[in-house]
C-alpha cells in the first residue's frame, strides 16, 4: 500500500513539472507542458521510487510510442541516448539553476 505524498513531496513534484517536458527542452522542442515521470532506475516490479526522484515528460516522452513506458526502457536509451538517470540529473540541474 503506496503512502500519501507529503506537502514537501508535491511542492517538489509540482517544480518538477513546471519545467515541462525535460527532453523536448533537451532536443530542442520548446517548452511543452510535463506529467511527472518516477524513475525506476533500482526499483522492483511493484516499487515506485521516492516522489524525489521523478522528472517532468510530456505526454508522448512518457506513455506515448516513442516514450518511455511505450518503448520500454532499453529502446528509449538506444533511441535518445539518454537513460532515466540522465534525464534526473538535468532536471536537478535545472532545479537548482532556478534556486540561485
């Protein structure tokens, strides 16, 4: 049984998503409007990781065909170069551009 985010927990989801779509950024694509993706670099089958761990993608980038959970994850790295931890560290990145 999943546990209820925090206010901390959604204060960090909601910056997460308000910097749209990481890899539409990445590729050039513009500013496009993100659902918050968890990453799931270590976790078992039925694990969701900690709402700390999560990156903004668009819809497409995220369930769509050429996403992540619609490529599954070795597809997406071989079709972006990029791996789930990748992606995190450019949100952190980012995150952490808007706090200075």
């Amino acid at each position: 049984m999943s546990r209820a985010a925090t206010a901390a927990e959604k204060r960090h989801m909601g910056r997460v998503a308000a910097l749209g779509c990481i890899l539409c950024d990445h590729l050039g694509l513009g500013a496009t409007p993100a659902q918050v993706h968890h990453i799931r670099e270590g976790q078992g089958m039925s694990q969701r990781a900690s709402n700390y761990l999560t990156v903004g993608l668009c819809p497409e980038h995220h369930t769509g065909k050429s996403g992540l959970h619609g490529l599954g994850t070795n597809a997406f790295e071989r079709t972006y170069g990029l791996s789930e931890l990748d992606l995190l560290a450019m949100v952190v990145e980012r995150l952490g551009a808007k706090c200075r």
